[in-house]
C-alpha cells in the first residue's frame, strides 16, 4: 500500500506541484495516534483511506483520477 500511495504521490505532485502534500500513514503503528479524528473511524472504513484536509474522502482503494478530480474541484471553489 506505501508503494502505491508513493506513486499516487508523485502524480499528484507532476500535476499540482508544491499545491500538495502527500503523506503515507501506517494505521497499524502508533503514527496514527497523531491523527485522532482518522483513528476515531479506522473500524468503520476499509483501506486504504484519502484524507484530503484533515477530512476522510475516500476508502477502500486509491484512484488517481478521482482524488485528482477532487482536488480540482476544491482549487476551482477556491478561485
């Protein structure tokens, strides 16, 4: 699953470049315990889980087209 949020990382950063930070978090070590609101909720979702902003968008698989997607719309709202 690293690999693949790695890789999900490097696309994300050819498209918006410094715009976003990709973080990969291992939910089986005590890493998790520094994001309180996503550990509250690992029971009720499948991995891997998109957080984008602090907020849960997406579980059980990553898709570089749709978080690209989401990103997108959230730049167009900012504008």
């Amino acid at each position: 699953m690293k690999q693949e949020a790695e890789e999900l990382g490097a696309t994300l950063k050819g498209d918006f470049g410094d715009d976003v930070t990709i973080k990969f978090v291992d939910v089986s070590t005590e890493d998790v315990n520094q994001y309180p609101n996503i550990a509250a909720i690992l029971g009720k979702v499948r991995l891997p889980l998109t957080v984008i902003n602090n907020e849960p968008r997406f579980h059980g698989g990553i898709s570089a087209d749709v978080i690209t997607n989401a990103l997108k719309e959230m730049q167009q709202k900012e504008q």
